[in-house]
C-alpha cells in the first residue's frame, strides 16, 4: 500500500512535467507558451531600455551643450562685467582729473575775478560822470555773470560726486537767518524792494552752510526776479519740522514750469537774452543739497502775484545760548570808518583792490604777502581786524598766520578768511579758528556785513 505522503511528489512531478511521458508531453504547449511570453517581455524590456538608453544618451548631449552655452554666457557676461568695470574706473579716473583740473583752474581763474570786482565796486561808489557810470555797471553785471557761472558749476561738479558731507549741529534760528538779512539788505534796497523777516524763537538741528546756501538761492532769486514790492524770509513750525520760506511779489510761475525749474541751467521765461538774470543753475543746486540733507523742498507759485519757496529742516527742543556777534536784525550805523584792519594775501594784485575798497569805506587798510611782511607792517601794533588768505605761498596757511598773530599780540584778533577752497578740510581749520569763510570771488556786500557784524 503506497504513502500519502507519495501523492504531493507526483503531483508536483507531474506539474512541472516530470511524471511519465505522457504526462510530459501533456505539459509542453502551456510551457512553449510560456517561454513565448517571457522571451516577448525579455525583447519588451530590452527595447525600453535602449529607448531609455538613447533618451538619456540625448538629454546628456542636450545638458552638455546647455552647460557649453551656459559657460560662454558666464564667460561673455564677465567679459561684459570687465569691460563695465573698466569703463566705470576710466570714466571715474576722468571725474577726477576733471575736478583736479577744475579745481586748479577755477582758483586761478577766481584770483584775477576777485581782484577785478573789488576795484568795479570800489568804482561804483565813487561819484562818477554818467557815462563812466553806465560803463562801470555793465562792467560789474559782466563780472557778477562769469562768478556766479563758476561758482555754480564747482558747486554741482562738487554735489554730482557726492564731495559734499553734511556736518549737522544745533544752531539758533537767529544764527541763521541774521548774515542773511544783513547781506541780502542791501541787494534788496538797490532794486527798490523791501526785505522783511520774521525771526522765531526756535533752534535747527542741521549742516548750517547748506541750508545757508539753499536760502542763499531763494533770497538771490526773490530779489532777480521781483521788479516791486517786498520779499519775506519767515520760518512756521510743522510738528517736528521747521518750514523755511522765502516770500516775495514777483511775477510768479506758471503751474506746468513749477517742475522745470530744478533743471540745470532752466531760466524763466524773460523775453530777451538781455534781460536774462543768472545761468539757471540756482535751484538744481538747491535740489541737489536737499536731497543730501534728506529735506523736502516746495514751491507754490501764483502768476502776477509771487512765489513762495521753502524747505523743511528738524526742530530741536534744546536751545543753545545765543551767539552776540550774529545780532537779530541788521546792525544800524556804520563801524567801519577808523578801524585797522590787516590784509594778508599772497596777490599782489588782490591786496592793491582789497586796500581801495577797504580804504573807501574808511578803513586804515595794512597790506602783506606772507607773515613776516604783516609783522613788519604792524610795527608792533595789533590790527582790529584780519583778512587773510587761506592759501598763501610756500604751503602756508591764512589761518596759521591768524593764529600767530593772536598769540603774539595775546589777543582774540577777529579774523576773516578768503578762499576759493571749498572743502572739508578747509571748513574743519575754520571751524577750530572760529573765524567765518568767505569764498572768493568775494561779494563787496557780503564783506561789509561781516566785516559790520565783527566790528560792532
């Protein structure tokens, strides 16, 4: 009697075929199909896998010829980016040589103009016969064009490089606002207006020399293009800021030119090249330093009528002492007439025309090239008064003479300094002098009320 265990083996042999004969050959057909079938997906997944072959045979080409591409970009991008490069340090290369060389010429240029417009102011308060009279203005409008050209075009070569840094510190209103109502008094009577101001109790926190500057530009074109009336220089508060303005009956501007005023070189409308006033460079300098300063500037304009221009600086509830040599209102009478005052300058021409204008006024006018020359001129007597040169001969400096001879006659002679120099480095050797700056070429008027207001 056969196992039970015997009948699973034959069943299995007999699956896979390998019972008797008759059994086997019961099983081919299903075992050739089945080889057919798998010898088919074998060939299926042999053409899959050199379609995938070739697919990503061809996507490397595509990536390689991608990166081939993408590295001549780069390379030509950096060719670019050199070419930029190089182009930027030659164009800033010529910046700077075109300041060094402005800068040269301009202080050459500036010491003949300075000495021609203090002999023309000297000539034009003497009482001359008509004729000479009308040659004497022309001469003067000609020489006041050629300044204010050369002095606007270092300012924005200066503001178009960023040379200018703001110096901020806490000043009076009074500080402000009191040089400009005693240079710009005189201006304002000789064209028959009236110039008012109106003075708050406030202190600025701000660079005071840009912001002169900048209402230097709304004062000098009140008083151009304001044929009668007044002009206002004003301040009203706005929360943390103090609105300057400068008020003035003028003729007024159209609504569509409000904007292109600012442009450089952009005058109003005057009708003939004759009456043109200035070169139009005013306001784009004045938008130049408000945009350094990070104050906003307005203007408001109504035609016939006059304009309104104003720039907005921060308030300080901290007020400093005020300062005595900058009185609220302009000085009355005359301190000048028998005042000593010395005059050091390394132009001889420049001290010949200081020493007129000086003497016309009343002054008793010393004159010297260098220190030395002062000290011998002095003859041992303190001046009252020191205009000096920055620059003088052999590297020396205006303000180390001052300081020589305050220390040698122990006394705190005022000083005035006459530059065409406007940098820092200049700004700073005043600052620790305490002597105030004017820039050549220097303003006849603009002497006299500082020369009044040390003097007084």
């Amino acid at each position: 009697m056969a196992k039970h265990s015997d009948d699973p083996q034959r069943a299995l042999a007999g699956l896979l075929g390998l019972g008797d004969q008759s059994t086997r050959k019961s099983h081919y057909p299903e075992l050739a199909t089945r080889l057919g079938e798998l010898e088919a997906e074998r060939n299926r997944y042999i053409r899959l896998n050199d379609e995938l072959e070739q697919r990503v045979a061809a996507r490397t080409d595509e990536l390689l010829e991608a990166n081939r591409n993408l590295q001549q970009q780069i390379a030509q991008r950096e060719r670019v980016e050199k070419d930029l490069r190089d182009a930027r340090d030659a164009a800033q290369a010529a910046n700077r040589s075109k300041d060094k060389y402005l800068a040269a010429a301009s202080h050459d240029l500036l010491q003949p103009l300075n000495a021609a417009r203090l002999l023309i102011s000297t000539l034009r308060e003497r009482n001359l016969p008509s004729v000479e009279q009308v040659l004497v203005e022309r001469t003067h409008q000609a020489l006041e064009g050629a300044e204010d050209l050369l002095t606007d075009l270092l300012d924005i070569s200066r503001l178009d490089q960023a040379a200018v840094k703001p110096d901020v510190a806490l000043y009076r209103l009074d500080e402000l606002f009191a040089p400009l109502i005693s240079e710009f008094q005189s201006v304002a009577l000789a064209a028959g207006l009236n110039l008012r101001a109106h003075i708050g109790h406030y202190a600025i926190r701000t660079d005071l020399r840009l912001v002169t500057r900048i209402l230097r530009n709304f004062l000098s074109n009140a008083c151009r293009y304001t044929d009668d009336g007044c002009i206002l220089l004003g301040a009203r508060r706005r929360g943390d800021r103090l609105r300057l303005e400068v008020w003035d009956t003028g003729r007024g501007i159209a609504a569509d030119r409000l904007e292109a005023i600012f442009l450089e070189f952009n005058q109003l409308d005057v009708g003939r090249a004759s009456d043109r006033k200035g070169v139009g460079l005013g306001l784009a300098i004045v938008e130049r330093i408000a945009e350094i300063l990070g104050y906003p500037v307005s203007v408001r304009s109504w035609p016939g009528r006059g304009s309104m221009f104003s720039i907005e600086v921060p308030i300080s509830e901290e007020m400093p002492l005020a300062i005595s040599q900058l009185p609220a209102q302009a000085t009355t009478g005359n301190p000048l007439p028998g005042r000593r005052l010395l005059v050091i300058d390394n132009e001889v021409s420049i001290l010949e025309s200081m020493h007129a204008l000086l003497e016309q006024w009343g002054c008793e006018v010393i004159t010297a090239t260098d220190q030395a020359g002062a000290m011998l001129a002095l003859q041992g007597r303190a001046p009252e008064l020191i205009l000096a040169d920055y620059h003088l001969d052999h590297g020396v400096v205006g303000c180390a003479v001052v300081k020589h001879l305050r220390e040698h006659f122990e006394q705190p002679i005022p000083a005035v300094i006459i530059t065409a120099d406007r940098t820092d480095q200049c700004r700073r050797a005043l600052r620790r002098l305490e002597a105030p700056m004017l820039n050549k070429p220097v303003k006849p008027g603009k002497l006299r009320a500082v020369l009044s207001q040390l003097l007084a």
